[in-house]
C-alpha cells in the first residue's frame, strides 16, 4: 500500500487523546494544525475559519466544538471531517454531504464497552439507593431503612440496537433480567409506548436525529411505571429534559441517571440540576470514558486520514451517498490551483 500524500490535519486542542494524535500524525508526515477551542457563546468569526480551516484537508472533530456549515465552507481542500469520538451530532453533516466532504467516525470497541459497563453500572447505583444510602452516611445515619431493589428478575427496555445496545444486552445475561427493545431497524424489535409501559428499567441507546430529538417527552414518561427507572447515556436533546425533571419531583418517577444534556454544559439553571440528587445521578458526559479508549480511538482516526488522502473512503464512512461528490471534489483538487 503506498505511502499517503502530504496532508495538513486540524486538530482540537482539548482532548486526553490530542497529544498522542499529533504526534502520530506528524510522524506520519502530516502537517498539524491545532485549532484554538472556542465555547458556545464565542465562536469562530469568519476570519478564525478561514486562517484556521482554510489549509486543511482533514478535520479531527471533538466535543463539545461545533463544525457547522460555515466552517466546512471556509475550508475549500476539505475531504473529511472524522469525529474522533462515535458522535456526530455536533457537525453538520447534511452541510458536509452536500458539499462533497466525507464524515467518519471512531466507534472505538473500548468506548463501546466503556458506556455499556457504565449503563449498567448506573442501573444498578439507582435501583440499589446508592445515593440516598451514601446521603445518609455522610448525615450521621446509619444503616437507614432504605431497600434497595435487586437488578435480577427487573424488565430492562432498551431504546436503540446498535453496537451499545447490544452490548448492554450481552452484558445484562449474567444479571438474569430480561431484555427488550425498541429499534424500527432492528427484528425484534416492540412498539415504544409497549416497551415504555412495561420496563423497570429504560435505556437510551440512540444517535441524536430529527426523529429522535425529544423521543421522551412527557406523554413517554408518563406510561412508564413510577417505580422505574431511566437511563440516558445517548445524547441529551432525545430527552425533554424538563419533562424528566418535572417526573423525577413530582414522584411519577423513581429515578433516572443522566450523562449527556441538550446543552453541554448544561446551564445553571437547567431543571435537573434542581432535582433531588439522592434521586438523579447526573455526570459530565464522560461516564463511559476509560484509559484503554484513547489508543485505540486515535489508531482509527490516524487510519481514516490516512485513507482519505490515498483518496479511499474510510473505513467508518456514516455518509455513504456522499462517494460520487466526495470523487468529483478530490478530482477537483488534484487539478490546478
């Protein structure tokens, strides 16, 4: 296989991962850019995307940046942009497609496994009262008259089948609680509301679409039982965030754990920030991060720049229809400047 072509890669510069990636990109030969971060309330003014993304001909995209449509106009040798995480939704990738720009991504297995230990993990910390338990502790109580309640023998629901999903399931065998899901691409599957009505335990294991966001809303959240239970380590804008915190202090809900937020960070005054937090556990949408994930996430991103630039698509293409654009856009670049 021969060598890629010269390349410049812009790259993020906030991310455990960031380091180890620059320095196999510029080993490989590849000039790196490393891009300034920019928060929701600042972002790149068009001068900034131009000096910035301008030479670049592959993006590394990292959350919680925005790559909208703007930016990927600012960078006319642009030939992917590659999350360097599983996620997408924080690039525009209706935007990319139409311009001829590949988006991949990097299921790294360790992340995969990384959220599906962390799921049930969060299962089992709200069914076993681990936070009124430790509240106690830390009161002066001890050993309050708080049951908890075993994960064997409870309904689990799981919304979204794919790699997650089904690695939750895998590992759910060994806790004997029985397993059913909701995913219209998936055999097997049942309706929502059915898997919503009769679960002791939900599970969100969804990409963030338009016919995802606000999937749970209020009328969701009021079929399931008041003894359940909801986990969200997807993506924040597939739950009405302020429909859960409303059932979460109103007691048609026993709990719910929560990693990801429809604004990350989420806002002083975001309603689950007010809940009971005895009853809600909430973290910094990194609860399936692990040390073993880094490695293994920037071999795959070192490999998808490596292909572009061969002019292959990479391997974790998420917009296939984007091929006959994504060739007629490099035969473009190959021509004079």
């Amino acid at each position: 296989m021969s060598a890629p072509p010269a390349g410049t890669v812009a790259i993020p510069p906030e991310s455990p991962a960031i380091p180890a990636l620059a320095e196999r990109l510029a080993a490989a030969g590849y000039r790196v850019i490393a891009v300034p971060a920019r928060d929701r309330d600042r972002p790149w003014s068009a001068a900034e995307l131009r000096e910035w993304f301008a030479p670049a001909d592959v993006v590394v995209a990292m959350p919680p940046l925005s790559y909208p449509r703007a930016l990927l106009e600012a960078a006319p040798r642009l030939r992917l942009i590659v999350s360097g995480v599983i996620g997408v939704d924080n690039i525009d990738v209706a935007a990319a497609t139409g311009l001829g720009i590949a988006v991949a991504n990097c299921p790294a297995p360790e992340n995969v496994i990384g959220v599906a230990e962390a799921t049930i993990m969060l299962m089992v910390a709200l069914l076993h009262e681990l936070g009124p338990r430790q509240g106690a502790l830390r009161a002066g109580r001890w050993r309050p008259g708080v049951p908890g309640r075993l994960l064997r023998g409870r309904q689990v629901g799981l919304i979204g089948y794919g790699r997650i999903g089904r690695a939750v399931a895998e590992r759910l065998r060994g806790w004997e609680a029985p397993v059913r899901f909701h995913d219209p691409y998936v055999e097997g599957s049942i309706p929502l509301d059915e898997l919503l009505a009769t679960s002791d335990v939900v599970s969100l294991h969804v990409v963030l679409t338009e016919r995802t966001r606000n999937l749970i809303g209020a009328r969701e959240l009021a079929l399931m039982k008041p003894s359940a239970v909801l986990i969200n380590t997807a993506r924040g804008g597939v739950v009405d965030e302020a429909a859960l915190a409303d059932a979460i202090t109103s007691g048609r809900l026993a709990g719910a754990a929560v990693d990801v937020f429809e604004t990350e960070p989420p806002a002083a005054d975001s309603p689950l920030l007010t809940c009971d937090p005895e009853r809600v556990i909430l973290t910094p949408h990194c609860i399936g991060h692990n040390q073993e994930t880094g490695p293994s996430g920037v071999a795959m991103a070192v490999e998808a720049v490596g292909r572009a630039m061969r002019g292959e698509p990479p391997a974790n293409l998420l917009n296939p229809e984007v091929l006959p654009r994504w060739r007629a856009r490099l035969a473009g670049l190959a021509g004079p400047d």
